[in-house]
C-alpha cells in the first residue's frame, strides 16, 4: 500500500476517534444538567443553618441521580460554591457561576441580605435562582421579578404567626388580655431582621399588643450589653428576636448574666433552628423556648400528607444523621431538601417535556405551571407560585411557618393548634434562668 494512501488511512481513523470521542463527550453533556449551588460554607451564617441547608439539597440532588436523574433520563451535575457569609462573595460566586461555568438555574441562598443583591442580578441575566433558605420578603415584594423563585415562606409571615399565638394564648395562658401583653422586638439590622421586626410590629399592633422597644444590631456586632439592657428598662413579657447565630449566642449569654427575665422568647429561625449547638452551649436553659420557622418535615404526622411523603422524610431524616451524626434534625435540612426536591421533580421535568429544554424561559413556564396542595409536600404547605403582575410575584402563596418549642431533648410543635404536637408551655415555667 503506498504510504500517502496509508497516512491517509490512519489521519482518517484518528479523526473518526475523535469525533466519536467528542460525540460521546457530548452526549454525556446533553444528559447532565449543571446546577449551581450557593451557600454559606464557612462563616457565620454556616452554623446558623447554612451547612444544614446545603446538606439537605444534595441528600435531593443524591435521590434523583440514584434514580437515573431527572425523569429517570438526566442526572444532575451540582457545582457548589461558598459565598462565605459575605454578600460581595455571593456575588462574585454567582457570576462566576453564570459566566464561566454556564449555569442556568442557581439554587440555594442561606441569607437574606445575599438574596436580595442576588435576585437583581440573576433576574437581570434572565438565568433561574431558586432560593431555598433565605427569607426576607423584600427580596420579592413590588420587584415584578419573572426568573426568582421561592417555594420557602417569607419574613411577613414570621410576624403573622408570633401575633397569632400571642393573641390566642394570652388569656388562657398569662391571665392577660393581648392588649396588656408588652412585646419588645430586637433583630439584626440586615433584610432578614428588618424583615422580620416590620412584621412583628404591623401584626402586632394589628392584634393590639403593646410593642414597648425595637432594635436592631449588627449581627458581627461584639457586644449586646447595651441591647440588654434597653430590655430590662422595657420590661417586655415576650421577646421576639431575630439573628443568625454567633449574636444570639451572644445575647443568650448576656441575657442570663445580667438576669433579663420575660414571660416566653420567640426566635425566628436561623440560630433558633440549630438545637443541637444551642443545647451544647446553653443546656437546660433554652428549654421550653420558641421559634417560629417551617416545620422540620420529621414533626409531621405522615398520615395527613400525600402517599410517599413520609417514606420521603424519613429516607432524608437517616441520611442527614449519617451524613452528621446530629441527634436534631434541624428545620434547614427541610428547607434545603424540600426547595431542590420542587426543583427537580416539579419543575425541571415539565421544563424538558413541556416546553422544551431546560433552559431559563422553559424552567420559568414550568415553575408557574406548579400547583401542589397542601400536604402534597414535606413540609405539610403546598405550592403555587404568585405570577407575573402580582405584588410577590415568584413567592409560594401557600407556604406557611409553625411556632415549635424546645422541649428538653426534641422540638415540639405548639402552633397552629391544628396541627400541633404538644400543648404550649407558656409563660416560662419557674425554674427557667429567663423566667419572669
């Protein structure tokens, strides 16, 4: 065979292999999706249930991909980053994430005063972000936004449910009638704590109570005496407090030192969800203290849920205890999962099959799409996203928060009363270090 037909030959072979090699590349992309994923990793904001957070989307991501991916066809390919409890990080991950590593949906989001910033831009490159953790109302509120969505309750919320309990208990629990009961409302002053704060005031006052102090703080702020002290003058019979963890630590251990009594407090979520540290650091004394958060799925009872759901609960309650060896599960390991979950079997499906493709416009006429009723998911709400036009468009109308209490060891659910676990103990009882 003459040479210049034999080099011809094996140039041709070579280039066949790489094409196949590049076809079989390609199709092993054409079959992935690539989700970015955004929490707080380190810092602050990681103990305060970022890294729970983070730990429940990937027990979702894991569950789909062990069954063959995205209706069984496409697995999901995470890219995780960590935004370090720092906004200008979060930023620049999610850039970086858009630009260079050409994702269309970012998921995730611990803080409020990272989604707000976070929203705008993502909204602005018309990719997907789908928060899971982050609060604040604002983040939605008047914003028209058409690529943000948020299946997780909002901060707006956390005052309806502190009003609400407040207004159904005081005469039957403190001998009181709402509009004698003093609430003094202290909060960290970024969106999740203003958020919240405006909403325990407006609702509040809706109901009557008495708000006789409310303050903010920085949540790096390294001393709260002062704070403490504006509430021994206030005399407050109930405290709502909103932080991350590190100030409520802080304000905790303040508090019993200067020997700061009040009826009940109320924390919002964050640090207040982590059972677990705050037990390891303050023992007994955070006993019969409430929070006011969605509902950590474990506490539900699977009877009043969709068929599957608590088979669901259970399978991610043991792998976030293999994964972490908590005794608690806390609440943000349901947000993590619950959201992703949506994401994945809800939203992403309809997506291909519907409209197309995964990319941003088929994602965000799939997710409008969604129409999930009470008790179809595990945390108990349904789902069904405000639409284009509308004040919180983006937002889940239908979710909706739980008044939990620590009770010794576990979490007990105290409102709303139809749902449960265990009566209120209210006010403190007399052996409290907080107790009035």
């Amino acid at each position: 065979m003459p040479t210049s037909r034999r080099t011809l030959l094996k140039t041709s072979a070579a280039a066949a292999a790489a094409f196949s090699l590049d076809w079989t590349r390609a199709q092993a992309q054409a079959e992935t999706v690539r989700i970015g994923v955004i929490y707080d990793l380190t810092g602050p904001f990681a103990a305060g249930g970022s890294v729970a957070s983070s730990i429940g989307t990937q027990i979702a991501i894991d569950l789909v991909n062990e069954k063959g991916g995205i209706g069984g066809k496409y697995k999901i390919a995470p890219v995780n980053v960590d935004s370090q409890s720092k906004p200008d990080v979060a930023i620049n991950e999610a850039n970086r994430l858009i630009d260079q590593e050409k994702v269309d949906i970012l998921n995730g989001v611990f803080a409020s005063s990272h989604a707000v910033p976070l929203a705008a831009k993502v909204e602005q490159q018309k990719r997907i972000l789908w928060i899971t953790t982050a609060v604040s109302t604002a983040v939605f509120k008047d914003k028209n936004l058409q690529y943000v969505f948020r299946a997780q309750i909002h901060s707006d919320q956390y005052g309806q449910a502190f009003a609400s309990f407040i207004n159904e208990h005081a005469k039957a629990k403190l001998g009181m009638e709402p509009k004698d009961v003093k609430v003094a409302l202290i909060h960290e002053d970024g969106p999740y704590g203003v958020g919240v704060a405006a909403a325990d005031e407006a609702f509040a006052k809706e109901v009557g109570l008495q708000v006789v102090l409310k303050e903010g703080y920085s949540a790096s702020a390294p001393d709260l005496s002062v704070l403490v002290t504006k509430l021994k003058r206030a005399k407050a019979d109930v405290i709502s407090h909103a932080g991350y963890n590190p100030d409520i630590t802080l304000f905790l251990r303040q508090a019993r030192e200067s020997g700061l009594k009040f009826k009940m407090l109320f924390g919002a979520g964050a640090g207040y969800s982590q059972l677990d540290k705050l037990r390891a650091t303050f023992g007994a004394d955070i006993d019969n203290i409430c929070n006011i958060d969605p509902v950590p799925a474990q506490l539900l009872d699977p009877a009043k849920l969709a068929p599957g759901i608590g088979d669901l609960t259970k399978t991610m309650v043991a792998r976030y205890r293999e994964k972490t060896n908590a005794t608690e599960v806390p609440p943000h390991c349901s947000m993590g999962f619950n959201q992703t979950w949506i994401l994945l079997n809800n939203v992403l499906p309809v997506a291909k099959e519907k409209y197309g493709g995964f990319d941003p416009e088929a994602i965000r006429k799939a997710a409008l799409d969604v129409d999930i009723p009470a008790g179809g998911t595990i945390q108990g709400y349904g789902v069904k996203f405000y639409p284009p036009g509308t004040p919180l468009s983006g937002q889940n109308e239908r979710s909706t928060p739980v008044v939990m209490q620590n009770a010794g060891e576990r979490i007990t659910v105290v409102w709303p009363t139809s749902i449960r676990t265990q009566d209120p103990v209210f006010p403190l009882p007399k052996g409290s270090v907080y107790a009035a």
